[in-house]
C-alpha cells in the first residue's frame, strides 16, 4: 500500500501539506509576536501619562463625576418630558377672548379672558405694587434664574425654628409655573414639574414680562384675576391710581387670596397688609417713615362686593365659549349660562365645610360635586376646596378612579344584549391572567345564586367582573363612549373602574339613563351674543336634538335597579323622603377615591372626595358612608319645590302625586303661579326672546320661495348649507309593565352568566 501511495505522488502531496502547516505557525507566531510588542510599546508610551498619588486620586473623582453627571442628564431629562409636555404657551399668550357670563335668569356673575390691548402696561403699574409683590414673594426675583436656592435655604431654617410652615420657598417663576399649568398638590412630581417649567419660562421670557405675567394671571379672590381686575374689584378704580396701603393690601392677596381677601375677613386683611409693609422696610424698598402713613390709613374697600363668585363653573363655561366661538370672528363676548347661583350656593355648603371640619381626620384634603338637569345643563359646579388657593377644576380635569360606579356601564351594557334585572347570577368569577376579583372585605364570592339588581345592590366585584367578560368588554367601553365617557381602556379590572373618569363625565354618563336613554352630554352655555349685542350662538337654535343613544327599556330597566341601590343596597343614607332617587356607590382600592353618582327625575349630581396626590385616606371610608350623605344634603336643598318628573322605570312618589294634584287644581284657581311651578311661564318668556329669530327664518324661507318663482336657485333656509338635524326618534320610557316595580312581585328569569367554577 506504500508503495502505491508514493508512485501515486503521495510523498509530495504530503510535504505540501507539511509545509502549509509550517506557513501557518510561523505567521501565528509572528503576528502574536507583532502583537505583543506593540502592546509593549503601548504600556511603555502609556506609562509616561500615568498618575500616582493626588492627582489619581483627582483623575478618578473626575472619572465618576463624568460618569455621575451624564447619568444624571439622562434622569433629569426623563423627569423634565412630563413638564415639557405640560408647557403650553396657548394657555396664556393667545388668550383673545374677553367673556363677560350670565346665569340662567340673565344676570352678571362673573367675567373671564382679557384683551391684550386693554392690559396694564408694567411701565403704568405703580412701584409700590411692583415693590409688594417682590418684597412679599420673591426679593431676590431679579438675581437668580427660577429657582432660588438662598431663599428656599432661608424659608426651610424659619419652617424649622418656628416647627410650622411660615415662608414658603417658592420663587415667583415658581409660583407662575404653578398657576398656569399645575394644580397645587403637595407631591414630589408636581414639584419636579414646577421646576423644570420655571426654567423654561426664565428660558423664554425676560424677567420683566414673567413680572408682568405674574402680575396679569395670579388670582386674587373674588374672582378677580390680576392685580387690574382686583384694584378694580375691591377699590373701583384702576390700579395705576392706588396708594401705598392699597399696594400693600393687593401684594397680601397672593398667598391665600381667599383668606385675606378684605370682603371676607377684613381684620386678617389689614394683619396681612402691615405684614406687606413690614416686608418693604425689611427688603429696603420703604423706610419705616414712609410705610408709616400707610399704616395710620388703611385702604378704603368697595362696599357691596359680591363674595358668591362661581369661579369653578366660569374656568368652565370660558373653555366651552372658546369652543363654540371659534372662528366666528367675535372676541368680545356675553354669555348666558346655566348656573342657578342657589344651587351653586347649597353646593358649596354641602361639600367645602364637610372637607375643611372633617377632611383632617378622615385623612382626605379635596373633592368635588357637580349638578345639572337630566338633559346636561350644568346648574353647580364645585372643583376644589379652595378656588383661592388653587384653581385647577378637579370637576372638569382630575381624572379619578370610580370604583363600583363604574359597574353601572357594565349593568347597562348587559341589559342591552338581552339580560333583565331578574336575571339569576351566580356570587363568582373567572380569573383573567393573574387577577381574581374578590368582594368588599375579601373572598372570591360565595357561589350562591341572585338576581342581577341585588348583584348590583350590593355592589359585588365578582359579578360585575364575569358580567363584563360575559358582555364583552368592548362592548363595555362602545357604551362609554356613547354616553361621552372618553379613556376607558381594556382591563382585567375594568369593571372595577380601575381607569379615570371626570366627575363631568361621571355625571353626564347617568344624566342618560335619567334621561329616558336620551344623549345627555354635559353643558354650561345657552347663548352667545357678540359686543354689539347679536345672537351668535343659540343652543337651542344651532344644536340638534339630543338622539336616543339606550333604549327607553333599558333606561327604565337601570333606573328601577339603581333605584334598589338607594333602598336596599350601599347608598341608603342617599334616599330622599319626598321623591324616588336612584344612583350608584364607589369606592377604589386604598382607599383613594370615594363616590356617589345619583339622580332624581330632575337632578343628576356626583360627589368625589379623595386627596390631590392620590394618597389612601382612612380604612374605612366607603362612598356609602361619607359621599352619599353629602349628596342627599345638598339634594335635598336642591329641590326647591315638589313638581319633580318621575323617573322612567318607576311609578310617580307619592309626594309627587300630591303635588300634581295640587298643581291641577291650581290651573283652576291661580293659572299664573300653576305656570310658574310647572315652568310654563319660563318657556314661554324662552319663546318671546326667541320670537325675532323666528320671523328672521320666515324672511329667509320667503325668498327662498321667491327665487324658486322666479326659476332661481333656491339657496337652503338655514343659511348654513347644511341639512337639517334629524329629529329624534320617538319612544315611550319604559315599559314598567315589563319590569319590577316597589311593591310588586315579577317573575324570575332563571337565565344565568356562565361562569368558571
């Protein structure tokens, strides 16, 4: 064979082979080699730059803090995207529209927005309300670039000697930053906010127009904004004509207008007023001898202020005017509104003493209610607990969790696809990934059998949760949307109410079930009328009627079984003794928001309470026990006479039956007060105004008519172009025949949710 292998050339085949092999160790070993020195000759070249004692000690600290430092870039910048996203300079340098607003019965409540060409140039503003208003919030304004590190440091010792909160640290960019865009909650992410927005506003603006915007935006109580509207408010006169002591009065107003606002509390405003004036002689800006007389004569206020100002229903209604005024042309506005300054009043006194008397030890700082008709008008509106101390509209823009109130959409969305209120479910739950829902005070549900209203009566999680796997989840949210409930996302918990709702929102989304199933979307403006006193928005002239978005039955059907919530369920401290009350508790975990949504045949109104920062108040804190009785005290002011509609899917009260009697009788004796109970004679005064629009469409219809006579094109009557809104379909309420009522027994539907044992 090696004999073979050789004559074949194997032997020179070989030494090739060898000889590659050789190739390659010698070039691996040379480059290895190459390597090597040059590695050699780095350490040697390297070796001259090396640090030894000190200065390594220098080199390495600076190493780190590099290292540190673009860490840090990156975290800050992390945190500063929230408040970038916050900054919005529409919010306060294209403000064009001047709004002065009416309530229903046509009176001046109030006024919001300002002409720029009617503002107070900072050149005309005195000194010494330039002077108080450094001196009190920010002396060293001029000195620093947003923040003030000195005087934060200086704020925290006087907090810390005196054990109490008696400067604040906040620098006046700070300040504006904070009204602008933020609302007042004490938490480190509204504070991160705060900071990141001062720097972009020292960023942008110079010092003079961040003064200026101060002085044009802060609010100072009675719902005066700026130092122009308050000099004219509680002197009545401009501001470029005030003394020295009406300075300092307007540079006190700033920490708590409410507080020291002289309507209010005249001996805290003339305390707060020296303290202004001893904050001038401290700063250097008076001396003592000059700020002497000042305080010998204290400013003179307007007698006759009026101290109900609805500021939280106005932030409201001025962002609704934008809205249905834009691009008409027209910045200097009136509008009528909805406001019933009574309800506003018996709102207040419902929701703002129960925080300030008992919010401390319930643990809960803030809340909300809001009132309106069944068919959306808005008639009270409280945002907060202290519109001088913040104005951010907890009503309109603080997205809450609704816990059990939420179950109501769930409810409705299974009426819809076929279920009734008898309908058997079973106590239990399927679990959805890692979720189980339990019942209030624990455990996954006892497996028993019960109708669908007791369910709901008793508010079970474990219902309401297969319901809402049983319906389809999507279909849950279409029937949000439909009812102008806008967010709600695709959860485990939805059911549950794990996402934010508005108490606007809240509130119009069972304002349709009270409303026969009829759209009821919240609303706050009637009319529009341009400066020179011309119609330019009508509701009831430009709007469509409200369409029928549930049916009647199953209006009727929420109805009845909201109604046994009230009787027989979680909301009986809610029941009213003269007229049927239906509505819906709710509670989210922690506790950190409670509720009670409810409605008569006339009023829809919801109550929140809970904290800014989302901290948990007390155990035990349920909207049962503390928001359903603030509800009942505020309605039951709220109705001021007994003529209350009956709500579709119940039969008539029998306080109602009374009054409908009376009021018959009265048709026969006193026709003129019989109109005024019914609000006949309210319609009618409606139709009178109305009369001039009326007869402005049948001009417009005859020439339609007489260029049609003339072989013309006819032009559509409206003048708009646009066609007509379809009127609304027609339905009865409910049928109550259908449904179980008080009293009455019903057969049972045996029909049950399928659920996972």
């Amino acid at each position: 064979m090696s004999d073979w292998f050789f004559k074949q050339g194997g032997r020179d085949k070989l030494s090739n082979l060898l000889g590659l092999d050789a190739k390659i160790d010698s070039t691996l070993s040379e480059t290895w080699s190459r390597i090597r020195d040059a590695w050699n000759a780095g350490q040697t070249f390297f070796a001259r730059f090396q640090l030894t004692g000190w200065k390594r000690l220098f080199n390495e600290l600076a190493s780190e803090g590099l290292t540190l430092g673009a860490g840090g870039f990156v975290v800050l910048f992390a945190l500063a995207i929230p408040a970038f996203n916050e900054f919005d300079e529409g919010k306060f340098l294209t403000g064009r529209y001047s709004v002065k607003f009416l309530d229903k019965d046509g009176n001046e409540i109030g006024k919001r927005g300002i002409l720029h060409n009617d503002a107070v140039p900072l050149e005309e503003i005195p000194e010494s309300v330039i002077k108080a208003t450094l001196a009190t919030e920010d002396r060293r304004f001029f000195e620093h670039y947003g923040i003030d590190v000195l005087g934060t440091v200086r704020a925290l010792a006087e907090n810390l000697r005196a054990n109490d909160v008696v400067q604040g640290g906040s620098s006046l960019t700070q300040q504006l930053a904070k009204n602008l865009f933020l609302s007042s909650e004490r938490s480190l992410e509204r504070k991160i906010k705060e900071l990141f927005l001062s720097f972009l506003l020292e960023s942008r603006f110079t010092k003079r127009e961040i003064l200026k915007l101060y002085l044009d935006r802060a609010y100072m109580g009675g719902g005066a904004f700026g130092v122009e509207a308050a000099s004219q408010f509680y002197f009545g006169k401009s501001v470029r004509e005030v003394n020295l002591a009406e300075a300092a009065l307007l540079g006190g107003l700033y920490k708590a207008p409410t507080k020291y606002a002289p309507h209010v509390n005249l001996p805290a405003s003339r305390a707060r007023t020296n303290e202004v004036l001893q904050n001038l002689v401290e700063a250097g800006f008076f001396t003592a001898a000059e700020v002497h007389e000042a305080r010998l004569n204290p400013a003179k206020i307007v007698e006759a202020r009026t101290t109900d100002s609805p500021d939280w229903f106005l932030d409201y209604a001025f962002e609704e005017v934008q809205k249905l005024a834009e691009g008409k042309g027209q910045y200097v506005l009136t509008a009528r509104t909805t406001i019933d300054l009574s309800m506003q009043k018996a709102a207040d006194d419902a929701i703002v003493p129960f925080i300030r008397q008992r919010g401390r030890g319930l643990r809960l700082n803030s809340g909300a209610l809001v009132a309106m008709e069944t068919d959306g008008a808005v008639r009270a509106m409280v945002g907060g607990p202290d519109y001088g101390e913040s104005q951010f509209n907890r009503a309109t823009h603080a997205r809450r969790q609704p816990g059990s109130s939420f179950k109501v959409y769930v409810y409705a969305t299974a009426l819809e696809r076929g279920y009734k209120p008898t309908t058997t479910v079973r106590d239990a739950s399927r679990s959805c990934g890692r979720w189980s829902p339990s019942n209030y005070g624990g455990g996954g549900g006892s497996g028993s059998r019960l109708p669908l209203w007791l369910a709901l009566a008793k508010s079970l999680n474990t219902v309401a949760a297969e319901l809402s796997f049983a319906v389809g989840r999507e279909n849950v949210i279409e029937m949000t949307q439909r009812l102008g409930i806008k967010g709600i996302r695709k959860t485990c918990s939805m059911a549950l109410g794990d996402y934010g709702i508005t108490p606007l929102e809240h509130t119009g989304g069972f304002a349709t079930f009270a409303n026969g199933g009829k759209r009821a979307l919240p609303y706050g403006v009637t009319e529009i009328y341009n400066s020179k006193g011309e119609l330019i928005y009508s509701r009831e002239r430009d709007e469509p009627a409200p369409p029928q978005i549930i049916k009647p039955e199953v209006a009727a059907g929420m109805n009845w079984m909201m109604n046994k919530v009230v009787t027989e369920g979680t909301a009986q401290r809610a029941g009213l003794e003269f007229t049927h009350s239906a509505g819906k508790t709710g509670t989210s975990s922690g506790p950190n928001d409670i509720w009670f949504v409810g409605f008569t045949g006339r009023y829809v109104a919801s109550v929140w309470l809970g904290n800014d920062d989302n901290r948990p108040m007390a155990n035990g804190n349920t909207g049962g026990q503390i928001a359903a009785p603030i509800w009942h005290d505020f309605m039951a002011v709220a109705h001021r006479d007994m003529n209350i509609p009956t709500l579709p899917g119940l039969d008539p009260h029998p306080t109602q039956v009374a009054e409908q009697q009376r009021i018959a009788q009265l048709r026969i004796t006193d026709p003129a007060l019989a109109a005024q109970l019914t609000g006949e004679a309210e319609a009618q005064a409606k139709a009178s105004r109305r009369l001039p629009d009326a007869a402005r469409d049948a001009l417009r219809q005859m020439a339609v008519d007489l260029r049609k006579a003339a072989g013309l094109t006819a032009k559509p009557a409206g003048g708009s172009g646009g066609a007509p809104a379809p009127p609304a379909p027609a339905g009865k309420p409910g049928d109550r025949a259908a449904l179980p009522t008080p009293g009455r027994s019903a057969g049972t539907d045996t029909r049950s949710i399928g659920v996972v044992q």
